[in-house]
RNA sequence: GCCGGUGUGGCGGAAUUGGCAGACGCACGUGACUCAAAAUCACGCGGAGACAAUCCGUGCCGGUUCGAGUCCGGCCACCGGCACCA
C-alpha cells in the first residue's frame, strides 16, 4: 500500500478478511439489534443503483449498531416464488426451479458487491421445501382456527395472469403485478378472515415508530367508520330492510332507499309490474366488470315498485336498485337523503325523487339547494334532533334508535376478507384434502409440506381452475382421516404467504421442530429496524401484521407486531423517471464499483439525496465523494506518523465532529453526515497544515465514524494507523462536551432585520456589553437616527430598530 | 372528488425552538503546476448594480413579528395514496 488509494486492492483485502473473522459476531452479553431488508424477489434483471440504496442503508445502521455495542441479526434471503418466474419459465421451457436458482446466483453476486455484513448462514428462500412447509403448517392452524374458509363469490380476475386477486392487489382496478384491468368472475375461494383482525390492526398502529404516510395508508384501507344500523318496514310485505349509515342525523331526509343488485331482496321485492326491469338491470350489473362500474358515474337504477317506510315518521319512501350501493359494504343497502350527500343527489336529480332538507348551515336561512349540503350546521325538520348540531345529532341519533328498538349503533370497515388462493402453479400447495366422505380435511402436520409436484407443462388455465388440477397423480391422494381416496386442494397461495413470517424464520432458520425456537425468538425478534420501498404500504406489510397477531394469539411468539420501526427509502430516479430496462434508463453498479470501489458507491448512494425522498441520479456525483475519500487517504497518510499532543483546536474539531455526526446518523439523516465528513475533515486538514500535523485521536475518531460508511477505506486506515484488530471491534465515540467550550462567539449584526455585519465577543459577554459594542460597529450606520429598540437573543443575534 | 406530501441557484440539496438563506457536492469559470493534457491545489460562482455602495431574492398574494424558507390566512403548480365504502 502507498499513498495512492488503492481502493480494488483495499476492498478486495478486506473483504477476504472478514470472511474469515466477521466483524459481527453473536455474544449474548450484548444488547440485541434486528435490522432487516425487505427480502428481495431474485428477478433475472439483478440490482440498480436504486435497489442498493435501501440495502446501503440497513447496512450503514447495522454496523453502526455493532460499533455502538450491539449483537447485530442483519440477514438475507429470497421471495422467491411468485408469477414472474412463472411466466419466464413457461416462454423459455425451463422450470422455475431452475431459473429460480440461477436468479438468486445472480443477485447474490451482485449483493457481495455492497460488501454488507449479511450473515449468510441464515439465507432463506420461500420456495425451499424446508421453508414453505411451516408456511403450509401456518396455514393449517388457520384452518382450524376458523379463520380460512372456502367462500363462492364475485371475485377480482385478472384475464393476463389467469388469476384471482386479492383486494389489495386490485386497487383502481388494476392488476398490481401485470397493470391489466380487473373483471369480475364468480368462483369458489379460499379466504383468510383478516377482518376479524381489523380493530387490532387499526388500533396497534399507534404503537408503531413507521412513516404516518404508511400508517395512514393502512388506517384508510382499514377504513373503520361509525354509524347506526336501521330498520326500514316495507310497505305490504313483511321483509324488513336493514340499511348502514355514518349519517342518522339525517334519517328524517331519508326519501329513498338503494339496494345493491345482489342484495337478497333486490328481485323478490320488485313488484310484478316491475319484475322484467328489476331482473334485466341486475343481470346486466353482474356483466359489468369492476372497473366499468366504478368508473361510470352516471347514475343507473330501477324502481321496485315497492316502499319502505321511514321509521321516524311514517313517510312512504320508494326502494330502488342500483350499483353504485356495494353489495358487500354494509348491509348492500341504503337510506338516501339527497339533501345532504353529493350520490344520493345526483340519483335524486336523474330519477326526480324528492328532497328534504335538515341540516341548514348555522346562521343561514334554509333555501333551495343546488347541490348536496355535507358540511356542519344545524338540524332542522326533524322533530327528534330539531336545533341541535350536526356532531350532537350524530351521537345522540343512535341511542334514539336504539331505545325505539328502529336500530343500533354500529361500526364499519373497508377493510374485506383476505382472498387467498391462486389458480397457478409457482407458489405453495395449500395443504388441504378434499374426501368426499369427510369433506374437507387439513393435511396433518406430519405430512408437511405438501410438496409441489415437478412436472413440465403448467400452463395457467381460463376457466378459475389451477394447472395442478390437470395432475392426475398429484391430485389423487387418499384422506389422512379414513384412508380412502380423495383429492387434493389445486389451488396455490398468493406470493405474500412466504413473506408474511419470514422475518420469523432467519432467528432460527433451520429448525425443522417449529417455524422457529422460543429462544431464537425471544432473542431476536421483533425487528427492531425494517428498511423498504413504500409500496408495499398496504399489502405485505398488513399481511405480516396479520400473521404475527395470528402467532400471538396461538402462543407461537409472544409479540403481536413484527416491525417496531419501518423506513422507507426513497426511489432513485435516471432522467426524471423510474429506473426500468424499457427505458433505457438503468444505471449499474457494476461499472461504478469497477471504476469508483464499494466505498465511494455506498458514499454516494447515501449522499445522492435525503434517504426517504425519491432522488435524481447523477452519474458524474461521484466524482465528488471519489476526489474526498482520495483526500481522507492522502491525509491520514500524510499524519499519521506526526503523533503532534492534542490541542484545543484539534479537540474543538474532534468533539464537534462526533456530535454532529452521531446526532445526524441518529436521524438518519445520512446525506448530511456525509456533508459533515466533508466538512470536517477539511477543517483537520486545515488545521493539519497550520500546525504541522495533526493527533492521533483526532484520525482515530474519524475513521470509526467512517466505518459504517466506507467499511474498507476506515479498516485498512485504522491498521496503518497500527491498530491490532477490526476497526469495527473500536466503541463509537462519545463527545467530550468539556471540549465543545469556546471563548469566543461571533454575533451577527441586524438593523431592522437586515444582516450587516458580525462581531466577535467573548462567550461570556453580556448583554449590555454586547449591545455597545454593536452600536460602535454599526456607528456610522446609526448616525443621525434615532433607535427605537435593542434587540439581543443571548449568543445567536444582535437587531437594532431605528427611524 | 377526498386525503397526504413537496415547491429554495444551472443541478442534487443545507439551514435546532422564527435569528447571517444557499452548508456540502456536481457542473462551470479563473489561476498555479505542466512543453501540453489529465490529475491535483488555490480562488470565484443567486439576480440586478459604474460589478462600488446598495437593492432584490426560498411557487404566488396577504398577515403576524424587531426579524419569516420556517408561523397564520387565501391561492397556484407538481407528485403520491384512495376513489360511488352511504
């Protein structure tokens, strides 16, 4: 080594070193830490820039947790079934499993490069047999808990992938995976009841250190909202309809009733003349697909015939249909009060339906409206709740109901049963066995994991079936509870089954009595650090919440949320737009590590922007960092045989240094940690010429602040500096706050507000002091004006008002 | 439509509780070294101005304050989430 910086031969040295004595060793006498990436799908396009910037990170924190004295679970592993494999193996005639395999190489290759302190021991993949089978055994203990169930009904049907999805995969009416739009196909379904989860999962976000944006996010999928349930009689029958609403304040505006055309008496009640139309109109909403009908806003219904009457007041109010009630919200069924919502509004204009209004704004006189009054006022035409506000009529509403037996208080969510099951054939058996004398039986745990069957062709089907059920041999299987023949469940699990407990599993992976030992996970878990893209706001991030509740309730952990803190990095964009091989825009670390090092890329990456903020990636930025690690090099070279004592100066740097990195690095603020280094290293390198070298302390601190950073430049410094073991075996330094003293402060100068000049003061100088002093560096300011008052906030600023 | 976020030089971005706007870096310019170039080092780099004093300047308009990028009110633009959830 010279004083070149050598940055292949360093990082190359380093490297083999440390797998031989990793720097991260377990030792129970020290405080745990779990930071953890979100696992990667092992895709055949490998890793940008933009994926090694979240991966930068975990690591920069792992390590700095180690520096700080902490025993550090920092692992990897692969999301590794799923359709993409799928499909690449369906076009090209080779297995997933093999493509898997060769993927996973590939990005693990590519990972090496970031040099990050995984422990490879604890790799895991989803699509091993020793995995899913406790991803299958998970599923089993749903079953018999209740909470899986087989339910025919609509579902989201994405016609590319041939396949169902779940309701958080659809979103806008868009397949998540492939961007096609949804249709609706009625079939027969595995669900997993995650609304029963769904008080716990809104209410215990409250106790998560996560971005608000993401809580938020989850809160509104949740979509939890308060209302009455009430009764409406229909005139001349003896059907009762049961309508929800968060608005019973309004009930006395109530001119109309929806159903949804899926509603159980959306046919029986229409009256005879009205039959052929009430049929037609809901023949023709169940064509629709899920994006027509969200997407025509023009109203469509059809009357009944019938009335129900209104509760409070008798009124006779006709029942219509139409699908802009949902018919799986609520009851499907719904009071209208046109005065006072935009929907019922428009209905009532297109099918002239009367409206009354009773909410008027306070201090207004009640006129004719031209468009629904949602906001806040008082309650009029409405002798329950005449003159009381909107917010108190709300509260008061439902007691009324209640009391009058009309109704009852009651809550809502969004938030729907999770759909389950998958006609494909990349993912896990769901371990089930249809007999056709005991129904349907789970597959006994000793019989986990249902295996996937290797076969050659699995080619997805049209029909909602999955290419499993064209396996003779694999389907026929006897039931483990009477022995006679039987057949097994086809269909698959969704991609989001492996990762919603993986996390569990790498604290003890190859356990093969349980998912994972109580001791692994009481040591371990939960994660206390979970590094991501936002997109998976409110898929597998509610998933995994799910399953660890789940887990929590059965006793298998004893934690019930698996991601104390969550951070989601930004997205590194090359010319204003995702990176993305149809672009052309993608930049590899490859050439940049060839041409840079490790070091000076991982520098980069975290200097590029704020790490939660999407960044625009310049290539020619790294110059910059490259130019000031040559730099750090040249200086510890240049010093670091001087040995000078310390002196005031060289302290005042030193401990200033170490706070204003540890407190950045604390808020994760890493962009400006590394503007920090760059700033105070120079002043040592200033300050190394003035005196002619510089202590060793002050070298010593800088490269373990590095180290998290620019792991091999800080190593390879700190044994030239004749240091015996690992930089990463030095304690992160703590500031001599004694030395942080200075005796002298420079003031800024203002008069009216506006900066003219500094003094210097002694520290200690007070205020009447400081102010005459000012007055005599503004005098020639000052003349002739008459000040109107003195402004002075103790060591920050000087203002003199003058007229 | 509803909800959230963001607007600061040519560019990426700094700026504790309101207290010197533009840290740090990129790009660019000038100089030193060199036969020359690269690399490196030094200096400059928001706009206007006789490139002096000074004035203007953090999306726009207004307010509070001795003092506003920061707080308040009203807009505008862009990005993200949800979208007939009664």
């Amino acid at each position: 080594m010279n004083s070149r910086y050598d940055f292949a031969a360093i990082e190359k040295k380093w490297r083999a070193e440390w797998e031989k004595n990793p720097i991260n060793k377990e030792d129970d006498k020290k405080p745990k830490y779990y930071c953890l990436d979100m696992f990667p799908y092992p895709s055949g396009k490998g890793l940008h820039v933009g994926h090694w910037r979240g991966y930068v990170l975990s690591d920069v924190i792992s390590r700095y947790k180690v520096l700080q004295g902490y025993q550090v679970l920092h692992p990897m592993g692969w999301d590794a079934f799923g359709l993409p494999a799928e499909n690449y193996a369906i076009k090209n005639n080779v297995h997933p499993e093999i493509s898997t395999k060769a993927n996973i190489e590939n990005v693990k290759r590519q990972l090496h490069e970031i040099s990050a302190i995984y422990d490879w021991s604890r790799e895991i993949n989803t699509t091993d047999k020793s995995y899913y089978k406790w991803t299958q055994w998970i599923f089993a203990r749903m079953y018999e808990k209740g909470l899986a169930y087989e339910k025919e009904m609509p579902l989201n049907w994405c016609p590319s992938c041939k396949c169902v999805l779940a309701n958080e995969e659809a979103t806008n009416g868009v397949c998540e995976r492939c961007g096609s739009q949804v249709t609706k196909k009625n079939l027969r379904q595995w669900m997993l009841k995650i609304t029963a989860y769904a008080e716990r999962l809104l209410k215990d976000l409250d106790k998560l250190d996560w971005p608000e944006k993401v809580k938020k996010m989850q809160s509104d999928w949740i979509g939890k909202s308060y209302g009455a349930e009430v009764e409406f009689k229909v005139k001349d029958s003896d059907k009762v309809i049961t309508v929800y609403t968060t608005r019973p304040d309004t009930l006395y505006g109530a001119t109309f009733m929806v159903l949804s055309p899926e509603h159980k008496y959306a046919k029986e009640l229409a009256t005879n003349e009205n039959k052929k139309a009430v049929e037609d109109y809901c023949y023709l909403a169940s064509t629709k697909s899920s994006v027509d009908r969200m997407s025509d806003k023009e109203k469509t219904g059809v009357f009944t015939g019938r009335y129900g009457i209104n509760p409070l007041n008798g009124a006779l109010i006709p029942i219509w249909i139409s699908d802009y009630v949902l018919a799986d919200y609520g009851t499907g069924a719904i009071m209208c009060v046109p005065a006072h919502d935009d929907r019922d509004f428009a209905f009532a204009k297109k099918f002239n339906l009367p409206i009354v209004q009773v909410i008027k704004p306070e201090g207004e006189e009640e006129k004719e409206l031209t468009e629904a009054y949602t906001g806040n006022g008082i309650v009029i035409n409405s002798p329950l709740f005449n003159g009381m506000t909107v917010a108190e009529a709300k509260e008061k509403a439902p007691h009324i109901l209640e009391e009058k037996g009309l109704g009852k208080k009651t809550v809502n969510y969004k938030l729907r049963d999770w759909v389950f099951s998958r006609q494909r054939y990349w993912g896990e058996p769901i371990p089930l066995v249809h007999c056709p004398h005991c129904g349907t039986v789970v597959v006994p745990d000793n019989q986990l994991p249902v295996e996937l069957p290797m076969v050659e062709s699995y080619q997805p089907t049209d029909t909602g079936e999955s290419p499993l059920a064209a396996i003779d041999s694999w389907v026929n299987t006897t039931c483990p509870k009477c022995g006679g023949p039987a057949k097994r469940e086809t269909n698959t699990m969704p991609q989001w089954a492996g990762s919603s407990w993986y996390f569990l599993r790498y604290t003890d992976p190859h356990n093969d009595k349980e998912l994972a030992s109580k001791e692994a996970l009481k040591k371990w878990a939960p994660v206390d650090m979970y590094v991501g893209g936002v997109e998976h706001a409110v898929l597998h991030l509610l998933y995994a919440r799910f399953y660890t509740k789940f887990l929590y309730d059965i006793g298998v952990i004893d934690f019930d949320e698996p991601f104390i803190r969550l951070f989601n990095q930004g997205m590194i964009n090359k010319d204003g737009s995702k990176m993305s091989k149809s672009k052309g825009n993608i930049v590899s670390p490859d050439e940049l590590v060839k041409k840079y090092g490790c070091d000076s890329l991982r520098m980069y990456e975290l200097f590029v922007g704020p790490p939660e903020v999407d960044s625009e990636w310049d290539d020619s930025g790294i110059d910059g960092v490259f130019r000031y690690l040559s730099r750090v090099w040249k200086f510890v070279y240049a010093n670091k045989d001087k040995n000078l004592t310390p002196t005031k100066e060289s302290e005042f740097i030193k401990n200033t240094m170490i706070t204003q990195i540890t407190q950045r690095l604390n808020a994760l603020s890493t962009n400006t940690v590394v503007s920090g280094f760059m700033e105070y290293t120079t002043k040592m390198i200033d300050l190394a010429k003035e005196q002619g070298g510089i202590d060793k302390s002050c070298i010593d601190t800088l490269l373990i602040l590095l180290a998290p950073f620019t792991p091999h430049l800080a190593e390879e410094l700190w044994s030239q500096m004749g240091h015996k073991g690992s930089v990463f075996s030095a304690k992160w330094p703590e500031a001599d706050k004694s030395k942080l003293v200075v005796d002298e402060i420079t003031i800024p100068l203002q008069i009216n507000g506006k900066f003219r000049e500094n003094i210097v003061v002694d520290t200690d100088c007070d205020k009447e002091t400081i102010i005459n002093k000012a007055k005599e560096a503004l005098a020639t300011r000052l003349e002739g004006k008459t000040i109107v008052k003195e402004i002075y906030v103790p060591k920050k600023i000087v203002n003199i008002v003058i007229k």
